[in-house]
C-alpha cells in the first residue's frame, strides 16, 4: 500500500511535472509558499521511487483550512491515490480542531470531494486577459501592512497574515484605508490576486494598477461570480472566462458555528490552492 508521506523542496521538481499535467498555473515558487505556511499539510504519494499524487492543506488558526495542489500523475488515476491523500489529509485536520475545510473544486474532483462529504458553496470563476495595451487609470500607494490585515481579515473571515506577507513580498498595492491588492507570476499566465476592496472605485484603481504593469502578458484573475462588481471591472479591462470551479465546504467537526466572512469585499482570491 503506497502511504501517504510529508513533502519536501526536493519533491518540488516532482511536484511540478504533476502541475505541468494538469495544465495548471503554479510556479515553484507556490510550492515553496504553501510548504513554508503548512509544511505539516503537504502531502504526496510515491510509486516505484517517484512522485505521483500531492495534496495541501494549509490551516489558518482553528477555524479554517483550506484544500488544494490536488494532483495525480494522468498515469496513475483511478488508483485511489486522491482520496487516499484527501483522507489523510481530513483526518490530520479534524484532530487538530479545525472547524470548517474548504476547496475549489474542479470538474474532476468534484464527485470525490462530495463523497467526502463537502457540500457546493458558490460557483468561482478563473478570467483571462490577453495581452494588450492598457493605461493607468488611477495610481495605487505602496503596499502598507497596517492598511489590509484587518480589511482581509473581515473579508475572508480569518486571519490569513502569514499567506500574506509570503506574497506581499512579491507585486503588492494598496489604496489607502480602502484595499489592497498582490500579483505574482504564473507558468502560464501573471496572476492578479488576491484583492479586498471596501469599494468598487478602490477595486478598479487596483486591476488597474495591475494590468499596467503587465500588459503585455496574459493575465489570469479568479473571482467569486456573485461579486458583480467584479465582474464589471473584470469585462472593462478585457477579462473574460475562461472556466468555473465550485466552491466547496464541509464542517471539521459536528455543531461547530456558522463560518462568517463577506465575499462582497472579496475581489479577487489568492489562488485555488489558498481561497
């Protein structure tokens, strides 16, 4: 039986071939990230020596978890590998407390995560923009800490400072007082996110920000569709979608009070693998 084992920086080479498969975003750099915010939560399975399925599972404090980096080797599908990840993965976070677990869930995954026991939240949607020309509409301070914990914190519903200020260190701006936006790069797309606004008018100076500084790239944005306001900026700077996931939810333990959080504010998330 192939068990599930913690994962390193050396199986990142690994990890990558798997993310290439899929088609996904990720860079190396993710990998680091989400090993150096949840390093007990990075989990993979080897077969003969190499690396063939991972999963994540970074906590933010005790009330919420976050799933994602769900990958098995096209080869070696249908094997049990995912779920055998997945509930290891559940297991380590029901003991540990955590109160609510979530995922974005592609069409793949999906019928697994409900047999698990997740039931769909909301739809999520991935955007792109081709490149092309684009102004600055509205100019964005420089990123200052004080300015987004709290605001993300009301937004998302939990504190999530040690993601951030991982990303922070990269692309980072901020309108002050009103919100604040990250970017990175991507495989195959720059990547705009996560972004919380108090405001509309705020929300646009950040894509705006954003897509001047990279133009000439294709860029990719992941937005709660619910948020319309998102979706209108989105379709002025020349966004438009390119796939839906489904947002999904299940309790880490029984009776455990309703998780609270604004998608409202909610612009543009940090990426499938962190919410």
């Amino acid at each position: 039986m192939h068990a599930p084992r913690l994962l390193t920086p050396a199986d990142i080479p690994g990890a990558m071939r798997l993310k290439e498969a899929a088609n996904w975003n990720q860079t190396e750099q993710d990998w680091r990230n989400v090993m150096a915010v949840e390093p007990e939560g990075c989990l993979g399975i080897e077969c003969d020596g190499r690396l063939v399925a991972t999963t994540t599972a970074v906590r933010y404090g005790r009330q919420l978890a976050w799933i994602g980096m769900v990958l098995t080797d096209p080869v070696f599908r249908g094997r049990g590998f995912a779920r055998r990840l997945m509930e290891h993965a559940l297991d380590w976070l029901r003991a540990s407390g955590t109160e609510w677990i979530k995922l974005d869930a592609t069409d793949m995954g999906r019928p697994l995560y409900a047999r698990l026991g997740f039931a769909d939240e909301c739809a999520i949607e991935r955007w792109g923009r081709a490149p092309g020309a684009a102004a600055l509409a509205i100019p964005a301070s420089a990123l200052a800490v004080p300015d987004f914990a709290a605001m993300d914190r009301a937004a998302f519903g939990t504190d999530r400072s040690a993601l951030l200020e991982l990303l922070g260190a990269g692309e980072a701006a901020a309108v002050p007082e009103q919100g604040y936006a990250m970017g990175r790069p991507g495989s195959k797309a720059a990547y705009f996110g996560p972004c919380v606004s108090l405001s509309p008018a705020a929300a646009r100076a950040l894509v705006s920000w954003y897509v001047a500084q990279h133009a000439q790239e294709t860029i990719y944005w992941d937005i709660l569709p619910e948020n319309r306001a998102a979706i209108a900026i989105a379709q002025e700077f020349g966004f438009a979608p390119l796939r839906r996931l489904v947002r999904m939810t299940l309790a880490g333990r029984p009776g455990v009070a309703e998780f609270a959080h604004n998608d409202e504010n909610v612009f543009a998330i940090a990426g499938f693998e962190y919410g």
